[in-house]
C-alpha cells in the first residue's frame, strides 16, 4: 500500500529512457533512447512513448533521476523533448551463448 501512494507521484509524469544493450563479453552493441509518459508502476515500470508503444523497464523507481531543465535531443531521430520530468539509464548485458 506505501508503495503504490508513494509510486502515485510519477504516474502522469514524462521520463527520457536510455538504454545500452552490452554483448556478454561487455562489447557495446546498441544504444537507443525513447521519451515518453509514465502509465503504471506495479510489477513493471509502463511508459507509453510518444509514439504510441508502451514499454517497460524493471519497478526500480530509483534509477529515475530529476531530470535538469533543458533541451534534450533524441540521438537515433533528432526529436527535441523540452523539460522531461525524469532521466533513467539502463544497461543490459547479453547472456554467454
């Protein structure tokens, strides 16, 4: 229940994504980003992008960071996003085949 009403507070809120995809001898294979708002946190964190695709990222809310006031451009299609209210990094390492 604290949870779910401490969560409440990033419901509704945007949230800049940035995702490294890691091979399992640690080579960098893929680096995108999304930009969207925050639907649901319970036992995933939902965004819908702004886009229309919802994805979704492991319930550690603590990895979403206070974004700085700014501009932030999207590095794969040059989108500007104006003051996202959060900023969150994810690494994903590849399992040995």
């Amino acid at each position: 229940m604290f949870k779910r009403l401490l969560y409440r507070k990033y419901i509704g809120k945007t949230a800049l994504v940035g995702i490294s995809v890691y091979s399992s001898s640690g080579e960098l294979e893929e680096r995108y980003q999304y930009f969207g708002e925050i639907i649901s946190i319970d036992h995933v964190i939902s965004i819908k992008t702004s886009e229309g695709s919802v994805k979704t990222l492991p319930p550690d809310i603590k990895s979403f960071k206070k974004a700085p006031k700014g501009i932030y451009t999207l590095k794969s299609n040059g989108k500007q996003i104006l003051n996202p209210d959060f900023v969150t990094s994810w690494s994903i390492t590849k399992p040995a085949d």
